[in-house]
C-alpha cells in the first residue's frame, strides 16, 4: 500500500477522501506551518520522542499553538497505525500550519490550527546504504532559522532539483563555501578519524538521526567535533556522509567532480551504518500484530 486509507485530521481519524482544506489555507499560501517525517520499522515509530520534542519546539518557534499535548499526539499516531493495520516499514508525514482565513499576512484571531497526518510504506534503500551516493555543491540560499522544521522549502525544493537534474541523489548545501547541511539532510566529513558537522545553531536542522550519529561517534570512541568544514576540504576528506529519516546513514562518494577518497564507502562510515542497522533490528525482532 503506498498511502494508508484512515488519516489523522485534528484530533479525530477519517478517510483520506474526506480530507479538504479551502484554498485560503496558511500552509498553502504562505508556507506558514510546520512538519515531521517520522520513520516506520516494522509497524514501529523510530526516534519517536525526538521528532514529537522538535515538532513541539518548532510550534513554539513559530508562536503556533498545538491541539493537543506532547503525550496526546503521541497516543493519537500510535492509534493511527493500529487503525491503519501497518507493520511494514514506512514514514508518517505530519503537517500543522495557522488554519484556513482570509488572506492576510498577520496572525489570523479567527482561525484555528490546521493538523494532518498520513502514513505511507518505504522500504529502505539497501542499495545505496551499500554503495553510497552522490552529491552536489549549492549555495545555501535559505533563511536565518532553519532550526525550525518550517514548511517554507522552495530553496532547499530547487536545490535538490538541481542536484536530480545532474544525476545526484542529494545537494551540500554552502553559505559563502563553509557547508552547512543538505536539502533534506544533515551532512558529515571525517578526516584523520574525527567526524566534523556543522553546529547545532539555527542555520542547520538538528536532525533526529544527527542525535543518533552524535551517540554512535562517543560509543565507537570518534570524536564528534561540531564544527563546519569547508567544500574545499572536501576534496581531501577521508569519508562524507549524510543522515535523515529517509536516507538513514548514507555514505557520499562523489560531490561534484571529484571522487571521494576511493570512491567507496569508508570504514568508519560502514561502522556507523552497522550501529544503525543492529539498532533497527529491534524492530525486526518484535512483531506488531493488530486486533481489531
Ligand atoms: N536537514 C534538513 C534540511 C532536513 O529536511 C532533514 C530531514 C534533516 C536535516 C535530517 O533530519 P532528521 O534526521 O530528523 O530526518 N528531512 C526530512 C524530510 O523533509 N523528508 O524526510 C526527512
């Protein structure tokens, strides 16, 4: 199945059909609203409590006020699995925007939060976990506070046209040639064994599986160093990988024109993808069977 038939809307359930929003809607109009993918192994949420906490972080961020608490939207997502019956691998896709009003860039008095969220199947990618992808180089045109999970994307939505068009799965994105992220990812240079990242400030987004990289680096003993790198360092770089939901762990072999180190997948990278891959196994291992 690729989208699930019952859809969460607000905070009760219906069929995605029923589902229609007026087209003087904030997210549609003014991108003002924001998101979570959360991913599915097995029926089961990965990384839950981190996407809720960034999701509530970005409401808060955005002045938008939530219908429900932390505790009760994860209640309402875990019940839309069961109702949905799923136990394959999948994501949830989860948008709150400022609700439908008349046309106007302040604050609507009258309107009321707009929630939807669907689930949807996504196998993993085991292909590209073993050969690795690869990149390109992007100015990173996008605003100050990309710390919030907003739905404004048209620069990071370019930016990863552009990296399609020449063939590549993902664009490293650069303000004035230190890299940031990607378009839809975090990204990573290793080099003399140590993982360098772009900090934790309001240019990037913290990704939930940034968190999880973070762990793995301090328990296989490589430091962790928050710090930008350079894409002319690029090309002296040991191993590049990114991270997200989606793509997991993903070793990078190309940026541009050249050839990361061998052009495989590195070591430490292949380290990092099997601490992932035994803590997904969890999931495996624990059946999700639903009665209705
Ligand atoms: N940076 C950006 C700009 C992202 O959009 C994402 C996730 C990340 C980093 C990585 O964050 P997570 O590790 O929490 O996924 N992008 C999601 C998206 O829009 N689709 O799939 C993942």
């Amino acid at each position: 199945m690729s989208i699930y038939p019952i859809i969460l809307s607000q905070t009760t359930f219906t069929h995605k059909d029923n589902l229609t929003y007026p087209f003087e809607e904030r997210g549609l109009q003014f991108g003002d609203g924001i998101y979570e993918v959360v991913r599915i192994y097995n029926g089961q949420y990965d990384l839950f409590e981190e996407h809720l906490n960034r999701l509530f972080r970005s409401a808060e961020a955005i002045q938008l006020e939530l219908p429900f608490t932390k505790e009760q939207l994860a209640q309402l997502l875990m019940e839309l699995l069961k109702k949905n019956d799923m136990t394959a691998d999948g994501i949830i896709y989860l948008q709150a925007t400022r609700g439908s009003a008349p046309r106007n860039h302040v604050f609507p008095k009258e309107a009321s939060t707009n929630v939807y969220a669907y689930v949807r199947d996504l196998p993993r990618n085991e292909t590209n976990q073993a050969n690795g992808v690869c990149t390109i180089t992007q100015p990173d045109e996008r605003w100050r506070n990309c710390y919030i999970k907003s739905l404004n994307l048209l620069p990071n939505v370019l930016a990863k046209q552009a990296a399609t068009e020449k063939g590549c799965y993902e664009a490293i994105l650069h303000l004035d040639g230190e890299v940031t992220e990607c378009a839809s990812s975090n990204v990573y240079m290793i080099k003399s064994g140590k993982i360098y990242t772009y900090p934790a400030t309001n240019r990037i987004l913290k990704g939930c599986v940034r968190i999880r990289v973070h762990n793995y680096a301090d328990e296989i003993g490589v430091p962790f160093i928050e710090e930008s790198f350079s894409t002319e360092a690029i090309a002296s770089a040991d191993e590049l990988f990114l991270s997200s939901t989606t793509s997991e762990i993903l070793p990078i072999t190309k940026v541009d024109d050249t050839v990361i180190a061998n052009g495989r997948p590195g070591p430490i990278t292949r380290q990092l993808q099997k601490r992932f891959e035994q803590q997904i196994e969890q999931y495996r291992s624990c059946t999700t069977e639903y009665t209705k």
